[in-house]
C-alpha cells in the first residue's frame, strides 16, 4: 500500500481535549499539556540530547545535538504539543503533513516520565489541537514489539491498516 492510498475510518474518533489542559500523572507530578510555541526550543532540544537510545524508533528523535537542533528547528511545519513539569518537558507529540492531505503522528516521552499516562494525556491534547487546527486525518507507524504504544494508539481510536511488515501502520479520522 502507498501513502497515497492509505484508507482511513469513516467514523471519527474523539472527542479530543484541546490544549492547554492539567493533570497529574501516576507519579503524583502536576503535568501541563501546551501547543508549542517559540521560545520552548531550548527546553525541548534538553529532553532529546537526554533521551534514551533504546527509546529512539526509525531514527528519531536524532541522537546528537546538533542534529536533534536541526529536527526541532523543522517542528514548525506541523502542530505540536509540549508536556511539561515544572520548566523540564517530560514529553511531545507531533502531527506533521504528509503533503497528501493527511498527518503523521509522532509521540516521545522522556523515560523519567514514562508509564505515568503522560503519553496518553498527550496524544489526546495533540489530536484535540489538531482537530481544533483542520486535521481531519492522522496516520502513524509503530514497531509491532511495541505494545504499550499500540494499546495506547488503539485506546484513543487509531485502527490498523497495514501490518505486513514489522512496522504496523494505524489510521484515525478525526
């Protein structure tokens, strides 16, 4: 299957919370959830020169610097969302055109944060600020080892499309 024939649900998924929006996660840590906006750079380039390597998937976040400052630099193209605690971002979700009408998904968390329900609260305010923006499509690949985020895609309403490789493709309308 080709992206350009990549078939998504009829029936949306959602309703989704708009950023920002508060809570605490499993940790007992107050999280807020914000669009990202310019100014959050610095803090964002910190949480992946940090990131753990085994946590990286098909090359992203970079693993140097200067290159994780070149990714960050190109953020601006899509709609994204910072989660943080205090002033260090514990996560971040993006939706990136794909140029044929449709977004792809990507979500991090730093491991300090992980298992809290960070990424949940996360992908959730990402596709509430991206319905609130005009996406009405979104897409993402997933490691199929990687059962903790294919549960989580699959609770917000994320369907497989094409699993034939390693890598499962999902698909959610919104």
């Amino acid at each position: 299957m080709t992206r350009h024939d990549r078939r998504f649900p009829d029936e949306p998924s959602g309703p989704f919370p708009e950023p920002p929006l508060s809570f605490t996660d499993r940790e007992g840590r107050d999280i807020d959830v914000c669009p990202y906006e310019e100014g959050d750079e610095e803090a964002l380039v910190e949480m992946y020169v940090d990131f753990d390597p085994a946590d990286r998937a098909q090359g992203i976040p970079p693993a140097t610097e200067s290159r994780v400052r070149d990714w960050v630099e190109t953020l601006g193209e899509g709609l994204n969302v910072v989660a943080w605690h205090e002033d260090e971002v514990a996560g971040h979700a993006t939706l990136v055109p794909d140029g044929n009408g449709s977004y792809e998904l990507a979500i991090f968390v730093h491991q300090r944060y992980q298992r809290a329900g960070i990424g949940s609260q996360l992908i959730r305010a990402l596709l509430g600020h991206g319905k609130a923006n005009g996406v009405d499509h979104v897409w993402l690949t997933v490691e199929r080892w990687n059962r903790a985020a294919v549960s989580l895609y699959r609770d917000v309403g994320f369907e497989t499309t094409d699993s034939e490789s390693f890598e499962l493709e999902m698909v959610l309308t919104l």
